[in-house]
C-alpha cells in the first residue's frame, strides 16, 4: 500500500468525517434527537481516523484472505482503542468511552464485542468501503488534494488544540471540586465540634448553677437572666465560626467562577460524550453533567 503522506492524510480526515456522521446518526437515533458527538467540536472524531488507518495498514498483507484481515484488523484497532483510552483517562482523569458494563471487556477500555465489529470494519472497509474513497482520492489532481490536505490539518489542529485545552480545563475543574467538597467537609466537622464543645461548656455552666438557683429561690429570675446571658459560644469559637463563614463563602465563589470558566467548551465536552465516567471523580462530573444538561 505505497501511499503518501498526503494520501494516508486524505484518508484518515475522511474516515474522520465518516466516523461522526456514523456516531451521530446513530446516537441521535437512539436517543430521539439531533446529537453531535465526540471529543471534538467539528465533524471529526479521531479514533475513527485512527482506527481506519490502522486497519488499513495491518490488514495491508493479507488483501486475498477474509479471515486474516478480519484477526488483523480486531487486534491493530483494539490495541489502538485500549492504548487511547488508558492514555486519555491518565491525562483528564475521564473515560471518554467505558465497557465496564459489558462481558468479557478489558478494564473497560475494551470488550470482545466491540473487538468483533473492528474486524468486521475491517474486512467491510478492504472489500467495501475504501475501494470508491480511494478513486475519489485518485479523482482529485494532486496540488488540489495537497491544498484541501493543508487546509483541513489547518482546522483539524486548531480545533483540536482548542478542545485538548478544555478537556484538560474539566479535568481541573473536577480536581478542584474535589477539593472544595473536602475542604467543606473539614469545615462541616469543625463547625460541630466547636458547637458540641460550646453546648458542654453550656450544660456544666447550668449544672453549676442549678443548685444556687434551688436556695436563691426569691432571685430566681436575676439567676435565669444572668444565665441567659452567658449560655453562649465561647469568644474564640464563635470568630472561628466567623473564619470558617468567610472561607465557605469564598468557596463558594470559587465554585462560581469554576462553572464560568471555559463553561461553553465544558457544555459540549460533557454534552458530547454523554458516557464518559471517571473511578476517582464520578460523583463531581456527575454534578457537571446535571449542571450543564440542565442549562438554558
């Protein structure tokens, strides 16, 4: 398979450009409504790309034999999706896809299913469906398909760098509400020690008191007021308090300014992958899933 570098590029931006339109056709079908899916924001999505590409190279020897391009083409794309997906859950803490639910899958980045389909892509793509893409690529003079090449990888590049950036924006996002959530909750427990302490200090002030209330029955009511008085948090626990109101306000803001960041970018990220999970920050990305689903 003797093509060149702008060829394997012609090639890999179609399969691309074919792989979103089969995502989303078939998502939106699923779901009953018009989906744009993918890790990027224009009609891409890479691993299609990839995975095509890949097929095409290791299915390359065995053109005349069925069932050799298929055995090459399930191993090249499923070792493509496993070493993608665990690279892309190391750098933004997601899996942008998960097999856990499904039998017979490796740590979830991949399952024999989906392993059958890459082989069957592959035998379909060599017999099928490459054979009129690459008399389309043929069709095109060559200083023509060069420039289309130059102006895709122009836009490819840039689109992606922008959506790399915000998925790396959400990844910060969920690190930090994690923080914030255990920041609250160390406020949370200091606020009801600092009550339970005051609450004892308050009961042994009344126990002390009880017994000179009982033989000062005609200053009863003096007593109570004075014990009104100083039934009350301790000086130093209540500016604690005080720190502790003005640290979970800040918080708050920071929360805030969190959904405002790059909100736009995040909204289609979590949008556009409705099925990413993350083991180590699920109940937060969750919570970003709620708050951008339900935005207007």
């Amino acid at each position: 398979m003797g093509y060149t570098i702008v060829q394997w590029m012609f090639f890999f931006f179609i399969y691309c450009f074919v792989g979103w339109v089969w995502e989303c056709t078939y998502c939106s079908i699923i779901e009953r409504h018009l989906t744009n899916r993918g890790f990027m924001r224009g009609p891409v999505i890479p691993i299609y790309g990839c995975g095509t590409t890949v097929m095409l190279l290791v299915s390359a020897p065995f053109k005349d034999n069925i069932a050799l391009i298929f055995l090459a083409g399930m191993l090249g794309a499923t070792l493509l999706e496993f070493v993608t997906g665990a690279l892309m859950e190391a750098l933004f803490k997601v899996r942008y896809w998960d097999y856990s639910h499904i039998p017979l899958n490796i740590h979830g980045y991949v399952c024999l299913g989906a392993s059958l389909g890459w082989g069957l892509a592959a035998v379909l793509l060599n017999k099928f469906i490459h054979i009129p893409v690459e008399r389309l690529e043929a069709a095109i003079p060559y200083k023509y398909e060069q420039l289309i090449v130059l102006i895709v990888t122009m836009l490819f590049v840039g689109d992606f760098s922008i959506s790399f950036k915000a998925a790396l924006d959400l990844r910060d996002i969920l690190i930090r509400m994690e923080s914030i959530k255990a920041e609250a909750e160390r406020m949370q427990k200091r606020v009801d020690v600092l009550l339970a302490v005051a609450t004892d200090e308050k009961d042994k002030w009344v126990d002390k008191r009880y017994a000179q209330i009982t033989d000062m029955l005609t200053s009863m009511e003096n007593a109570l007021s004075a014990a009104k008085d100083k039934i009350a948090i301790h000086e130093s626990a209540r500016e604690e308090l005080i720190e502790l109101r003005t640290k979970a306000v800040m918080l708050k803001d920071r929360v805030t300014a969190m959904f405002s960041f790059r909100g736009r970018l995040n909204s289609l990220i979590i949008k556009g992958n409705p099925r990413m999970v993350s083991k180590r920050f699920q109940a937060s990305l969750d919570e970003l899933k709620a708050y951008y689903n339900n935005r207007k």
